[in-house]
C-alpha cells in the first residue's frame, strides 16, 4: 500500500498526539506496516475463526472502532481509524500497555495472562489461549447452566408459557414468536418486511435478522402444525365433544366458508373451546354436502365417535345435514339418548327471527326516526340547533344513538333514547342451565300482550308468538335437562316454567318425557361407567397380584391367584352391575340448594358447573352434568368467529387460498387461548353515540 496517505495524514496525527501525550515509537512502527501485512493478518484471523467454530462458542465477534481522539473535537472527518478488529479473540482480550515503556500487549481478561503483540497483529496464541484458559472455560460451564426468569406482570394470562432462558439470543425463537404474533393479532405476512418494524427489532436486538413474507408464511405454517397436534392429542382424552357450525360468505372473496367450534369440560372442569375447523364450501351447498364436510372434517382429528350435540341456526340446509349426520352416527351407536339431543336449534336465532317479525310491523316508524337521528348529525349546525330546543324543553338526556340495521338491540336502544326526545321530534357464554327461564319469561310477556287494547301492539305480538310457537312449542330437552341439573333448580324448574310455556293438557305429557328422557340418559352413563369400572378393577387386581411365572401347567398358574383377589373381583362386579341406590333419585331427594345451606355461595350467581365439579357425593352424574352443561344452545361461539374472518380475508388479502385462510383462523384462535390473549372485537357494526353540544 502506498504510503504517501500515511505522510499526508500524519501533521494531523502529530497535532493530535501533541495534544494528548508522546507518540510511543512501537506504534508509528505498528502503524507503517500493519496495511503491508493486512493480509497475513486477516488469514490468521480466518485460522482462528474456524478453530473456534470447531470449539462451537456462541459469542459474537466485536467491531468496536477505537479512535485516536476524542469525538468531539471536530476532526472525526479526516481523522484516520484503526483497522476493526473481526477476531473473536478479542470477546477475551484488550490491549494494555505495559511498564515505563509503554509497550503494547494483550490481556486475557479473565487470568490477566500478557502476550507481547507482534508486528502483524496475529491472533492466533491468543485464540490457544482461549482455549487453554482455566478462568474461562469455568465462567462458560457456569454460563451454561445458569439461567434467567423473566416473570411477567401481575395481570399477566401468560401463565401457561415458560420463562426459563440461557439468555442468548436465538433468532429462530425469535421468528416463531414473530409468527405467533402475526397470528394471534391477525396482521398480514408483509409486515415483518416494513422497515419500521425491522427498525425497532434491530434496536433492541443488535444480532436480529430481516425475515420475508414467505418465511413468516411458512413459520406460521409450521405454527399450526406444532398446535394442531398438540389440540388432537388433547382431544384423545375428551369423552363427549359438542359442536356448532355456521356459513359465512366472504365479500371480498365472493367464497362461502363453513365454521365448525368444538366444546367440551376439560380434565379441570373448565369449559374449553376450539375453532376446529374453517373450510371452503363450494356451491350449492345442499344439507348432503355439508353433512359430507362436517364428517371428513370430524374424521381428520379423530372424534367421529365422540361427538355429543351439533348447534346449527334454522337453516333448511342445516337440517338436513343433521338428519344425515344423526342417520350416520346412529348407525355407528355413537348417540347417547338415541339421538334425541343431538341437533340444538340456536336460541339466539330463534330470538332474533321474533324480534325482526316484531320490527316489521314498526319498520316505517324504525325507518323514520333513523333518517332523522341521520339527518341531524350531517352538520354541526343541525346539531346546534337540536341541541338549543333540547336545552329550552329541559331535557335531561344530551345523546342521540344511530343504531346498526342488523342488530336489533341496538335499534332498540335508539328508539329507547328517541323516546326522551319524542317532544322534540317533529351481553362469556352462558351455560345450558340458565336458558329455560329465560324462554319462560319470553313467553310470559308475549302472553301478556297477546290481547292488548292496542291493535297494533296486540298485531306485533301475535306475530312474534307464533314465530315462539314454531319453535318453542314443543317440548326442549336439553333446556329441561340442563335446568334439572342445576342444584338450585331441580325437578322444580319444570314443574314452574311448564304450565306457563305450553297448554294445561301437554304439561304433564312434557314433564313425563323430560323426565323418562333424563332417566334413560342416566342409565346410559350407569352402562359406561360400569365398563369402564370392570375394565380397570380387573386390571388393577391382576396388577396387584404377584409376577407368576411362566409355567406350562394352567393349574400351577392358578394356583398362586389368591383367594382375596378373586373375593375383591366378585365384589367388583357385583357392586358395579347392581349400584345400592340411583344417584338420581338421591340429587331429587336432597333438596334444593339454598344460601341457608351455604353462606359462603352465591346463589344467584351460582355456577353449576363449579359446584358439580367440587361435589363427592356422586359418581356418574358429575360426568353427566359435565357433558350436557358443555353443550352450546347457541351458534354465537361460530358466529364470533366471522368477525376475525372479515379482518383475515380484508380488501387487500382477497386472494388468499382456502387452506391459508383456515390454517390463518384455527392456529389464530389456538394462540390466543394458549397466550390467554383476547379476540379483537368486531366495532365496525355498533351503534353510534351522538353527543349533543349542551353545556
């Protein structure tokens, strides 16, 4: 290298060092011929650099750039930097200088140990060292099996996650923790490739890699596989599963999809729910077909012969794929109650279709006053003048409410609070007990206004009781059964709500068939429970016996059974077969439960199927009461689940394929429940509050 530059530079260099103390002769002679031997230098480096990819340590090579002066004197410009050092050496040593001299030499710094530097600045005694250093190699065997623990914050959900870490960096937990994000928070795979995100990642994590969409794609892939083999191995400890499924058409794919949410009481008595499946139903979609995609979805995670109740809206399609479905699995004796439970209408669409009934009859009045709520808040001059009438009548209330056209809670609400200003004017999922008392009271006060003096109320109520009569009117029997097994209710609930739901002449009938229906359930769990108690007291009794050896005479081998493990086996049997009493008539005969009995229990609140699990006075029905309380009434669970389908499949995803969009929604909602983290909630729907400029 020419060395013109370096006599060029040096009157700075000499200013410099004049400045700050004498220029040591060693280092002008460093300096002259550390470029002519650059490349000896780099060589031994690279020696170095594979000698300790062979040792396997994971420290990262150091680019500290040293300069000669300090940085704020205004030469850094032209000033002339060392050679960065790229040796991982130096993750060990520093340079020194050393007696009256001052001659340059490294340092390990963990024995002190000095080695004199040569003129090429050559690592390689010093990566020997490293090797050989006692002090090192201790603090990297303690390194290893030191670790640290972040804890998470008090009103952290993240309970279920490790924190247990060597504390070095591993950018391939990082990308599947990215993944993980992406799902949970559904943002499209580009995001990790905006600059702003790479930007912060990089600050915080100096050794953080770019990651491409297509990678993100595939790590989330892999994501979905890794939990969907965790969920199937859950699901092989299951007993009864309940499902509810619901349609969804896509409107910036123009494709419908099919939800199937699996429910069901896990091994802690909470009540758990899955989304198993989001599957592209290609016209014409007839009960057949989906009855077909229900099933192939089932057989795939391997619950074909576990499932308990299937939840649909009232759709015709849905009906005759459940009577398909109920044909096939009655075949395969999978149905417990011979089928009678296994299709649920959704209570909430049932409730839905009779308020629209009833809205229709008040449409032009629903119509009007939303145009004006409308027409008030196009400018703030209109609402400054509604505002000025409302302040001179004195009225109380200063919100309008513009409601959503499909959710008739919300027009209620804004025709609630259009009433305060007529002078102006030119609800997690309930369990299956809680619903028939609620259906009772629906019919009550359609009751009431059946025959009302007014002939358009008495109009619209007459049209809303024969959309109730349609489905209601027959006898419900898991509503009843789901009652009966709340403790606070019992038998009693059906003896109340009965004669106020159906004519004097069924109510009877009604109660026998609920009641026939819940015994013969019962004797079906009486029937499993016994096989499984056979099953496991035989195997428990020839485990406790001694090891026999193996003997070519059966009597020799009899001989050594005990007479105790055969006395214990007829017992078994005999206890199993015939119970001593019928823990149904047992939880009637006991009463209601009453906050007389329990002071400590809320009895209005109470939820049954905590009491059920923290009960031992029964057996079989705990199991029972677990299966039908688990059992959705309403298709809410699936219908929630669209919301997330409008923000995956948005203007600018359209093309995403069917498979990407199902592994993007289950592995979306597996996260979540994994990372205890809340769905988004759907907000661009809702009523909208007006806020009246009054003082």
């Amino acid at each position: 290298m020419d060395t013109s530059n370096q006599e060029q530079s040096s009157p700075i260099n000499r200013s410099v060092g004049d400045s700050a103390s004498p220029v040591n002769i060693f280092d002008k002679a460093i300096a002259i011929n550390i470029d002519e031997e650059l490349e000896l230098s780099l060589g031994d480096e690279e020696l170095g650099s594979e000698d300790e990819a062979l040792e396997g340590d994971t420290h990262t090579t150091t680019q500290t750039v040293v300069e000669e002066a300090d940085a704020d004197d205004g030469l850094d410009a032209f000033r002339k930097k060392k050679r960065i050092k790229k040796s991982v050496a130096w993750d060990d040593f520093k340079d020194v200088e050393v007696g009256h001299q001052k001659i340059l030499m490294s340092e390990c710094i963990h024995c002190h140990a000095k080695f004199k530097k040569t003129k090429t600045s050559t690592t390689s005694s010093l990566l020997r060292h490293r090797k050989s250093c006692a002090i090192r190699l201790q603090k990297l065997k303690k390194a290893t099996q030191q670790t640290k623990i972040n804890f998470p914050s008090a009103d952290s959900a993240e309970a279920s996650q490790t924190y247990l870490h060597s504390g070095r960096f591993d950018m391939a937990v990082m990308r599947e923790a990215t993944a993980e994000w992406v799902l949970m928070h559904e943002h499209p795979f580009s995001i990790v490739e905006e600059e702003g995100f790479n930007l912060m990642q990089k600050r915080g994590m100096p050794e953080w890699q770019r990651i491409s969409r297509t990678m993100n794609k595939n790590d989330c892939t892999s994501v979905y596989e890794r939990e969907k083999t965790k969920l199937k191995n859950q699901l092989k400890k299951v007993k009864k599963i309940s499902l509810t499924t619901d349609l969804w058409k896509s409107k910036n794919q123009k494709n419908e999809y099919m939800v199937i949410t699996g429910h069901w009481i896990d091994s802690n008595w909470r009540l758990q729910k899955r989304v198993l499946n989001f599957v592209h139903v290609p016209p014409p979609r007839r009960g057949i077909q989906i009855a077909d995609d229900i099933f192939k979805c089932l057989t795939d995670w391997g619950i074909e012969s576990k499932i308990y109740t299937v939840s649909v809206d009232n759709a015709s399609n849905n009906d005759s794929a459940l009577r398909c479905l109920k044909d096939t699995f009655s075949r395969n004796k999978c149905l417990l109650a011979k089928g009678k439970l296994f299709h649920v209408r959704c209570c909430a669409h049932i409730l839905n279709l009779m308020v629209q009934d009833g809205l229709s009859q008040i449409k032009e009045i629903v119509g009007t006053i939303r145009d004006s709520v409308e027409f008030i808040n196009k400018t703030d001059g209109r609402r400054l003048q509604f505002a000025e009438i409302v302040r001179q009548l004195q009225l109380p209330e200063k919100i309008l409410i513009y409601d959503c056209k499909t959710r008739w809670n919300s027009t209620y609400e804004m025709l609630t609070c259009a009433l305060e200003f007529q002078d102006v004017f030119p609800s997690d999922y309930p369990t299956a007990n809680l619903y028939l008392n609620e259906v009772c009271r629906i019919k009550v006060l359609l009751d009431s206004k059946v025959d009302d003096e007014d002939d358009f109320v008495r109009s619209m109520v007459q049209k809303m009781k024969l959309k109730f009569d349609k489905y209601w009117g027959e006898c419900n029997l898991l509503m009843s059964i789901a009652a009966i097994l709340d403790p606070r209710c019992k038998m009693r609930v059906i003896n109340y709500c009965f004669p106020l739901l159906y004519p004097p002449h069924e109510v009877q009938s009604n109660i026998g068939k609920v009641r026939q229906a819940l015994y013969d359930l019962y004797d079906e769990y009486v029937e499993i429970h016994v096989s499984g108690q056979s099953g496991s007291s035989s195997q428990l009794l020839v485990g406790n016996d001694h090891p026999i050896k193996s003997s070519s005479s059966a009597s020799s081998s009899v001989s050594h059974v005990s007479g105790m493990s055969e006395f214990l086996t007829h017992i078994a049997t005999v206890e199993s077969v015939q119970p001593i009493k019928n823990e149904l008539d047992t939880y009637f005969e006991d009463g209601l439960l009453t906050a007389a009995d329990d002071s400590t229990v809320d009895i209005v609140n109470l939820d049954a199927l905590k009491w059920w699990k923290d009960t031992t006075k029964y057996k079989i029905l705990p199991k029972m009461a677990a299966d039908i309380l688990a059992i959705p009434i309403s298709t809410v669970a699936s219908e929630a689940t669209f919301s997330a389908g409008t923000r995956v499949i948005d203007s600018y995803r359209a093309s995403l394929a069917p498979e990407t969009v199902e592994m993007l929604m289950c592995v979306g909602d597996w996260c979540r429940k994994v990372h205890g983290v809340k769905k988004r909630e759907k907000k661009l729907k809702d009523k909208q509050e007006i806020v009246l400029p009054i003082s």
